[in-house]
C-alpha cells in the first residue's frame, strides 16, 4: 500500500481531539473523512501544520488509504508518527527570530532610520540567551515599539490607495506595497519579541513565519510596481502577471522556516 510523508503539530499532552498519539503505531478511522472534524490531520509544511495546533510536540508521520488534500492540510484516514520531538519556548523563540531576520532588510530599506523592528528582534536574542524578567520585560517594550513601527509604516495606505482609485498610480501603488511589505515585516520582528515572553510561544513564533512570509510576498510586488508606468491599466496588470511570484516569495519563507525546524528537531 502506497504511503505519503506529512508533519504534525501535536499539543503538550499528546492528544488530538482526544486521541491519545503513541509512536510507530498505526491508527485508523472507517468514518467519512470531513476536514477538521473526522480524520487524522498533518501538513507537508511544519510551519501549516503549527498554525492549526500549538505545538507541544513536532512530528513527521506516515498516512495511507483515504484522504482529503487541500494546500495548507491533509485529512487522511490512517495515520502513524514515525518520529516526534518535544518544541519548548526556546525552539520557538528561536523560529520566531530567524523568520523575522529573513525579512528585517524589507522594512530597513523602506526606514533606514527606523531601529526598532531590529531592536525587537535584538530583545528577544537577549531573553532567548538568559531568560530572566528584565529581559522578557525588555522583550515586551521592544515588541510594542515593532508593533508601532508596523502601523506607522502603513499610515500611508489609505491616502495611497485614493490616488490609485483617482487615477495615475505609479508612485501611490508602490507606497501601497513598499509599505505593506516594511508593514508585514515590523509585524514579524514584533511576534519575534513576544515569543520571548508569552506562554503560548509557539502561536507567536508561527505568526512571525505568517507575517515574515508576507512580507517576502508584498516586496515582490513592490519592485515590480515601482518600475511600471504611471498608467492605471499598467499597474494594475503587473500586479496580476506577479501574483504568482509573490506566492513563491510566500512559500520560500514557509519552506526556509520548515526547513530550520526539521533541521533543529532533528526529523529528516
């Protein structure tokens, strides 16, 4: 029977929906498959996969037989971890400060003078090296700080997005995007920095993939804009002919991100 490798979030105490997870073992459901409700679920993305559960544990399995695929999950009818490792605020901390490094030159090349999405990300190495409360308090200073760097950056949408509607847009759509992008990337180093305080690091530390990824997605766009003419038609077609690269800028992050917690946790 043919078989099909995913990964897997799994909670702290090693359930799903009440089904106790032990490993090499195979499980089987004979019910009708139904996405978040009846059936095993894993992604081919960790990084999905932790946006659905707060991983208390990483996982690789195995699934076969029956299945509901869609892009950022898979619901299949048998299921068995093959390999799993425990993902503690550390791992987390450190997933959140490299997805946001991958994307910290995206807002500085819009802000030059702007330090405080780097400071963010400076915070939370800080606590990632000695956990303390003065540094976790840090961390939250500097996490607020991205945080308004972040709605600062995207002050300018509205008034841009009136010029593009009123007419030539060439300048107004790339403000949109430019700032977008610096946008998404304020917003990547501010999970970062959250990640070293909060309890729930794992949700914070995929948010910052989430939002380092579009970030990579927007400042696509954003070159692209920034040399098409000024003409209304022009723009608005570059935009869709890039739509595409831009979901590739998205995905690279994603997989750049997978890649670093396979590595880390050891599930080649």
């Amino acid at each position: 029977m043919q078989t099909k490798i995913l990964y897997k979030s799994i909670s702290k105490n090693k359930t799903s929906y009440g089904h106790k997870w032990q490993l090499n073992q195979w499980y089987k459901i004979d019910k009708p498959l139904r996405l978040c409700g009846v059936g095993f679920h894993a992604s081919q993305n960790i990084i999905d996969a932790m946006n659905y559960v707060a991983a208390g544990y990483v996982a690789k399995v195995e699934v076969r037989r029956k299945s509901i695929i869609e892009d950022e999950k898979e619901c299949w009818s048998d299921m068995r971890i093959i390999q799993w490792a425990k993902w503690n605020k550390k791992d987390s901390i450190s997933l959140a400060i490299f997805s946001a490094e991958l994307v910290l030159a995206n807002y500085e090349k819009e802000f030059p003078n702007d330090n405080r999405p780097r400071q963010a990300i400076e915070a939370a190495k800080k606590t990632l090296k000695k956990d303390n409360k003065l540094n976790r308090s840090v961390a939250v200073k500097s996490a607020w700080l991205a945080k308004s760097a972040a709605w600062a950056s995207w002050s300018a949408g509205p008034a841009a997005w009136g010029v593009w509607s009123a007419g030539p847009a060439g300048p107004a759509a790339w403000g949109v995007w430019s700032a977008k992008s610096a946008e998404s990337a304020a917003w990547a180093a501010k999970t970062a920095a959250l990640s070293a305080k909060s309890a729930e690091s794992a949700a914070w530390a995929s948010w910052a993939v989430k939002s380092a990824a579009w970030a990579a997605e927007c400042d696509d766009y954003t070159a692209q804009i920034a040399v098409s003419s000024a003409n209304l038609d022009d723009v608005i077609g570059v935009v869709k002919r890039k739509i595409n690269d831009g979901k590739e800028k998205f995905q690279e992050i994603l997989t750049k991100c997978h890649d670093f917690v396979i590595h880390r946790k050891k599930l080649n």
